[in-house]
C-alpha cells in the first residue's frame, strides 16, 4: 500500500516538474516580445543620448558626424543644436563632439566617427592644417566632408561652406573709417595720422587671414599715404576675449593710451578690448563680427562702433541640406557652388587645388541699422539689443 501510494506521489511530482518547465520555456517568448517594442520606440529621442549612438535600436540608419572646434564661441552650440536637430528630423542618427579647442583631441574625434561609420562629416576646424590629417584619411576611407565656415586647407573636402570672409574684413575697415571721417576729414594728417591698432583672429583659423585681407583692401591706401599709422598689430590665440583684453592692456601701456581706433576681428575679442580701454578711460571707434547679443548691446550702448551680420540661421540648413544630398548621391546643381582654388582661398599661392565653395553675403551693421537688419529679423531678441538702455531712448518692440 504504501510502495502504491509512493509511486502515485512520484507521478504526481513529475507531472507538476512538466508542467512548471513548459511554463518556463514560455516565458522567455513574451520577455523577448516587450524589448522588441520597447526597441521600436522613438528612436530619434534615443539618438539625442550618447550612449543610443551604438545602440542597435538606430541600426541601419545612415550615421552623420559634427565635430566642433570648441562650444566657447556664442554661436557654435546654437548651430550644433540646430543642425542635430535638422538631420534627425530627416531619420539620420548623429554623432556630434566637440575638441575644447584641442587639435590632437579634434583629429582623434573625427577618427573615432570614421570608425563607427559616419558616411558624411560636418567639421569645424580648430586648426585647418591640423584637420588635414584626419580629414584625408575620411575621404579616403570614403566618408563626405564639408568644412563648415573655416577652411580645411586640403582638396579632398567635399565641399567649403562659408561667408564672404574678405566682405567681413572690408566691412569692418569701412565701419572704422567712417566713423573717424576717412575720407575727407582733415583731422587727420601725415603730421598726425591716425594711431590704429590691427587685432586679428586666431591664426589657426583662415577666416582669420582672410578678415585681414578684407580689413587690409580698405585701409592700405591711407596707409600708403601716411594718414593711418599701425602702432600695434597682433592676433589673438583661440578667439579668447581674456587674452584680447590682455593684449590690449600691454598695447595701451606701450603707446601711453594714445590709440585712435582699433579694427578688431569679432565680437568677442572686441568687446575684451573693450574692457581694457575702459579701464585706462579711452574711447576709440572699433569693430567686431557676428552680431552677438552683447556686440550688438554695446553698438546701442556707445561701446562697439561696428558688427558684420553672418546670418548663420541660413549656413547650418544649407549644410544639413548639402550633406545629405553627398551621402545619397543627388545631384548638387541647386547649391551654387563655384570652384575656388586654395591658393586664393588661403592668400597662401604655394597651396595647390580647387574645392567646391559656397559664400553667403554678410552685412554692415552700426547704430542706424542694429534695429532692422539683427532685431527685426529676429536674429537677436529687443529685449537683449536693448538691455540697459534709458527708457527714453528705446525704439519701439518690433
């Protein structure tokens, strides 16, 4: 009896094993099911976090690279965000870095994209021989590059989007001049020129060399003929408004305050030296670029005598636009691209080949003019423009 009532305990057990490991071997199907939909989930809100850029939910989507220089300059994350934006609306996963201003660390990035299969690259270059080396090798491996607003100084790039760099320059100089009544004013003579001081741009960036050529096209005849003296001309490491001011404070000391205008590079570095002037209670027209919220701040407040408007609102879509038609092979026709050699690009005639370039126009900007072309138009706020301004004196809100 008790063997009989073992084996039906035995048989009972076994039964109840069975089932728990058909059970079991079920489970995994419906575990397996919800990654499955989880995975499918948004995927362009997975793309925006680091760690999605290897993820297998973005697998099979053509991968696009951005490597920035540095995210120190006002208008560099406002780009990035907006051309991340772009592409992933458009189904492309992207990866974007930037190097700090690190050259080694901005060849390394680009390698690095190269390896997890960007087909396209967007590069703005912290130095433009430096880039050459990675850039080359991603062509070579097949990838598109454009150089995005600074030349990479290699005709391997796919195309150069930029500014009309020497119009900035010339835009800059004529800004100056005026304001110091050149020409016609008798003020200035051989007998007293005017003591000017040449602040260029970083001279790793050929943007930088190419403002100087623009600056240079307006003040070299009254150069020439001895109404404008150089007392000062310098260039300033990584567009760095602390290093500009510090310039400017050793400048100053050297020519015991008596400058008569400054024809600075940009915003930034201007409003720097800026600072320095105030400090030491001198007052000379000068220049800047870009049209920042706090350039264009100092235009109304008496501070900035000049801006050069870049609407880059227009450059990142243009890029975003031409990237995709290289990695898709459409045809480039619309963009209006010229062939420009890199000699006349870099002002450096031992430089050999062509690339294919765009060039947006650029705009003078003072006092008269700060309110339609940069507030009307949106690119920067009334509230920004015109903070600290007497009540009296503000324009009405657009």
């Amino acid at each position: 009896m008790k063997s009989k009532l073992m084996r039906t305990f035995l048989l009972i057990m076994a039964v109840v094993m069975i089932t728990s490991g058909l059970s079991a071997c079920a489970a995994p199907a419906a575990t397996t099911a919800a990654p499955a939909a989880t995975t499918a989930a948004p995927v362009a809100a997975a793309t925006t976090a680091p760690a999605a850029t290897t993820a297998p939910a973005t697998s099979g989507k053509v991968k696009i690279g951005i490597s920035f220089s540095d995210f120190a300059t006002e208008r560099w994350p406002v780009e990035n965000a907006q051309m991340v934006q772009l592409l992933q609306k458009d189904g492309y996963e992207v990866i974007s870095q930037e190097a700090d201003h690190d050259v080694k660390l901005q060849n390394d990035q680009i390698d690095n994209m190269v390896a997890q299969g960007v087909k396209g690259l967007i590069v703005i270059a912290e130095d433009g021989d430096a880039a050459v080396t990675s850039v080359e090798k991603a062509a070579a491996a097949g990838v598109f590059v454009i150089a995005y607003d600074r030349l990479i100084k290699t005709d391997k790039i796919s195309a150069y989007l930029s500014f009309d760099n020497v119009e900035v320059g010339k835009a800059q100089s004529d800004g100056v001049l005026k304001a110091l009544g050149i020409p016609g004013s008798t003020k200035w003579t051989k007998d007293n020129p005017v003591k000017m001081v040449l602040s260029g741009g970083s001279p790793t960036d050929n943007n930088a060399v190419l403002f100087r050529a623009g600056q240079m096209e307006g003040l070299q005849p009254y150069i020439d003929s001895g109404i404008i003296k150089v007392v000062a001309d310098q260039w300033v490491d990584n567009w760095d408004a602390t290093k500009a001011e510090q310039m400017m404070e050793n400048i100053l000391t050297a020519q015991g305050n008596k400058i008569d205008a400054v024809v600075a590079s940009n915003d930034g570095t201007a409003l720097g030296e800026l600072q320095a002037m105030k400090a030491q209670g001198v007052s000379v027209p000068i220049s800047g670029q870009d049209a920042t919220a706090d350039g264009c701040n100092s235009i109304v407040l008496g501070g900035l005598t000049v801006t050069v408007f870049k609407d880059t609102r227009l450059l990142a879509p243009k890029a975003v636009s031409l990237i995709e038609a290289l990695v898709t092979n459409k045809p480039l026709d619309s963009f209006g691209l010229k062939s420009s050699t890199l000699a006349e690009l870099t002002n450096d005639k031992t430089k050999t080949g062509n690339v294919q370039s765009l060039f947006l126009p650029v705009v003078e900007v003072t006092k008269d003019n700060v309110y339609d072309v940069v507030v009307k138009s949106g690119f920067q706020t009334y509230d920004n423009v015109y903070r600290n301004v007497p009540t009296a004196q503000l324009p009405k809100k657009p």
